[in-house]
C-alpha cells in the first residue's frame, strides 16, 4: 500500500458538507428571496467602469523557514494594492490540507495588510477575519483535502524519515486536516449552520439586504461590506462591479475523470505509471531524512519535499481515472447555474463583459498537469457549458469570446494561453493560470507551449501558450519567478482587458522583484 500524506472526500461529500455549512435553499432564506450565490460589493466605486483588480493563486504555504515566497509575491502586490479594487484568489489557499492550524502563518500573516487588526495578525482569528479591501477565493483541492488516520500515519515510519516527515507537516499541515472543507468554510463563508435558529432572520435582515436587477435565483444578495462583513454566500458565487460580471466556480466537484478507460491494456498502462511514482516517490522520501538530519541547506529538502507533493498529484489524478470506470460524479447543479447565468448575463444591456475564475484549469501547459484526466474532465464539463450559452446567445456576441477571460491556478506557474477554432463554445478565448503564487513553482512541458486534441480523428493544435513562468535552468542557474497579477479594466463596451504579471523572483539566493510588460487580451 502506497504511503499517502492527504486523503480526499468524495465529490458526494464536498457537496452535501457545503450545502449544510450555508443552510443551502433553507425555508427563511426561500422566503425572503435570497439568491444563495450572489453577492454586491458595497462601495462608492463599484459602478466605475474603469478599474482594476489582482490575481494571485496556489500561495498558503509556510513550508519556507527563511524566506517566504508568498511574501515576496505580497510585496509586489502590496505596491499597487491602493489603486486595485479587490484581489481574487484561484485556490489553495492554505497547503498541505486546508487545516485551520495553518491559516495564521499561510495565510493572515502574508496577507495582514488586507486585513481588518491586521497590525496584530498573530491575534486574529482564522474564522473572523474582515478584509478592509475584498479578497474573494475559490476553493482548491488542498482546502477540501484531509490526513490519513494519525496512527496509520506514523505506523510505518521510523528513525530520520520520522524526523522529517514531522518537519515537513509541522510547517505546512500541523498534524490536522481541512474536515472536509470545514476549515475554508469558516474562513470565508457566510457559515449559516453557526448561527442559531432564533437568530437566523435577523442575520440575513442584517446582511442580505442588497436587492439586484435581473433577480435570477431571488431578489436579494448578501452585502459585502469592506471593514465590516466580508463574508461569501456560497462555494460558488457572482457579483458585478464596473458592468462586468465575475464568475466564481468550485471545480472540485466537477473534475472527476470522464469514463474513457474501457479495455484492459489502457488501465495496466496506468498501474505501471502508479508503480513507478510510487518508486519514485519512495526514494525521494530516505533522501528526505538524510537531509533532515544534515540540513545545511534549504533548497534541497525543499526541492525533495515539493517533489513528493507533485508526485501525490500524479498518483492522485491515476487513481481518479482508475476509479472512473463507474459513473462519474458531476456537480450538475453548478453546471447548470453558470449555464444560465452567463445567459442571463448576455442577455442583460448592463453587462460590459464576464470574467470567469476557478481553481482547475482546462488549458495549461505546465509538465505534469497538461494531460491529467482532471484537467480534461473540466475542459469536457466547460465545453458542453459554453456550447449551450453559445447556441442561446447566438448573433448576440457579434464575434466576442463567450468570455472575455478565464483566471486558474492548480499548476504552480503563470501561464498565458489563447484557444484557437476548438470547434466549441470555448474557442478564441483567453485563459491565464495564475497558480505561481507561493508554493513550489513547476516546468513547462518538453513538447512546446502548443496543446495538442485529437478532433474527429486528426490531431491538432487547440490553444498555445504565449508567456509561461515557472521553474527553469538547474543548479547555478535555476530560477523561480513566483508571481502575482493585475488587470486594468478600461470603460466602454467591449472593455478592454490589460494584464501585468507581478513576478519576485529567487536567483542565485536572492530575491528580485519586478513588473514585466503588460500587454491586451
């Protein structure tokens, strides 16, 4: 049996734990009309049509004892956080798996200046926090994922592997998991099963008071309020600040591998892949108690440690295909609600554009990530999404993109991509994976910066990468340009879309940041 640091919930379970945690579609919130994914931003410059917002993604680690790359990245942030408006969050807020315990250090302290007393960080509260500028997250698969049992944890484990198995969680897991997600609901949601039955309509009376134009799911929506309630309603959510609607998905549990592997040659192929991660993985954790024992230096354990979590990913992807032989679980309802609002949205003369962000990506070219079956699976669900939007909206679009921008993270890079002539309702669109925020950065694939699909029987290009940041060179020349990002916004319709990735590189031991060019999608 493989030795697994994280275990994850079914895709089941996500759903039903999320809907008892907001009280999802309860008796007074139907009654009074409330849409349970919408939300309004409460602030003076919220109709301004000319704005811009930031993007970092992939960030909640603390594993770095001497230098903090999530910090870096904040840094660059921080210079042009009085002009941004708001900052999103594509996921994996917190690593290794979601817990509560790491919220101070992973999250609070890198990011205390967004933060209500965040002067006193290491005195607030991981499930009380306010944001005096919105930070609004989506959740990733670290912030559901949960520890094996404690004692089949350690049952195996002995002398310097011990020793560094203990370093490594107690920096980046602290020996507890996410509950299923419960840690981030706290976090960041409008945690409705806390608030008692006889206090219910009064809290919704106090915070769901914003009423909306185009009443889709209700007529009213929960306030976000900067330096007072900064609450989301849902896993999955909309708000509309300048004419653009934002849209915010929870890709979780719509990622399972589609049922592709039938014969019995394609599913020993993978067992073999498993066996030898597995391997692999195996070694790489003695090379970790060696360094434990003699950590002269940073970088290698930290290169072994992050290797054994990309390792995981792949062992975790294999499995889900394995497993998909059985009717996959799809999160229909979510399918079915980004379906309609992004109708709605064409539909109504105030929309400028949409903007649409979530924590797997479709499209990326980074190495390992590129052909797993999740980011097929989402690339699949998304597709039959922007077909049905397509075949609704029709001449509406005039020759846009069905959506101006697609933000992801996952993939520990900055990845730039546009999609050509897909044949779908996803084509010539633009997608940006912003998951380089702060954990362990990744290579782009062998093969080049052009992904390649199989379409009636003929491969082809489907989308290329334009501007790719991540791991590169070795040794002495071994650079890793962690990153952030910020979109300008102008006024008019079609808006315009200008993007500037914000990059703190470490080269040679030191630390560099800067702005690269930014440049119009």
């Amino acid at each position: 049996m493989a030795f697994k640091l994280t275990k994850e919930p079914s895709i089941e379970t996500k759903i039903r734990c999320m809907r008892q945690r907001v009280r999802w579609q309860h008796p007074q919130l139907i009654e009074r009309g409330i849409d349970q994914t919408r939300l309004v931003i409460d602030e003076s410059g919220a109709d301004d049509e000319a704005f811009s917002f930031l993007v970092v993604g992939d960030s909640g680690t603390g594993r770095h004892r001497r230098s903090s790359p999530q910090r870096q990245v904040a840094k660059q942030l921080l210079a042009h956080a009085d002009s941004a408006r708001f900052m999103l969050h594509t996921g994996d807020v917190v690593y290794l798996v979601g817990s509560r315990d790491q919220y101070q250090s992973n999250f609070i302290k890198p990011y205390r200046e967004w933060l209500v007393g965040g002067d006193d960080y290491r005195h607030l509260p991981y499930d009380r926090m306010v944001f005096k500028q919105p930070i609004l997250p989506v959740p990733g698969n670290h912030d559901y994922y949960d520890l094996p049992t404690l004692i089949g944890l350690l049952s195996g484990i002995t002398g310097p592997l011990r020793f560094a198995l203990r370093s490594y969680l107690d920096l980046d897991v602290s020996w507890r998991g996410s509950h299923r997600g419960d840690a981030y609901a706290r976090a960041f949601l409008d945690y409705l099963k806390a608030v008692p039955q006889d206090a219910l309509g009064q809290h919704l009376d106090t915070h769901y008071t914003s009423t909306v134009d185009d009443p889709v799911g209700g007529r009213r929506a929960l306030t976000y309020r900067p330096g007072e309630f900064t609450r989301l309603p849902n896993r999955y959510y909309t708000f509309r600040y300048g004419g653009i609607d934002f849209f915010a998905l929870d890709s979780n549990t719509f990622n399972q591998p589609l049922p592709v592997i039938h014969d019995r040659a394609s599913r020993q192929e993978l067992q073999q892949q498993c066996r030898q991660l597995e391997a692999e993985k195996a070694d790489l954790m003695r090379q970790v108690g060696v360094e434990a024992i003699t950590p002269d230096d940073e970088d290698p354990q930290e290169y072994l440690t992050e290797k054994i979590e990309s390792i995981d990913e792949q062992l975790n992807d294999i499995a889900k295909q394995l497993d998909s032989a059985r009717i996959a679980t799809v999160d229909a309802e979510q399918l079915d609600w980004i379906r309609d609002r992004l109708m709605a949205s064409w539909q109504n003369p105030a929309v400028r554009g949409r903007i649409v962000f979530f924590h797997h990506p479709p499209y990326v070219t980074e190495a390992t990530k590129w052909p797993q079956g999740q980011t097929l699976a989402v690339r699949h669900h998304l597709r039959q999404v922007l077909n049905a939007v397509a075949a609704e909206v029709g001449d509406m679009a005039q020759g846009r993109p069905l959506v101006d921008l697609v933000l992801n993270g996952h993939a520990h890079c900055f990845d730039y991509l546009t999609t050509g002539d897909t044949g779908h309702g996803d084509a010539h669109m633009a997608w940006v994976v912003c998951g380089g925020s702060g954990y362990s950065l990744r290579r782009q694939r062998e093969e080049g910066p052009e992904l390649p699909e199989t379409i009636d029987g003929t491969p082809r290009t489907v989308a290329k990468s334009h501007l790719y940041l991540g791991r590169s060179g070795k040794g002495s020349h071994l650079r890793r340009p962690y990153s952030g990002l910020r979109v300008e916004v102008s006024g008019g319709s079609p808006p315009k879309l200008t993007l500037t990735p914000l990059v703190a590189e470490k080269f040679d031991g030191h630390w560099k940041g800067f702005e690269m060019e930014s440049f119009e999608v």
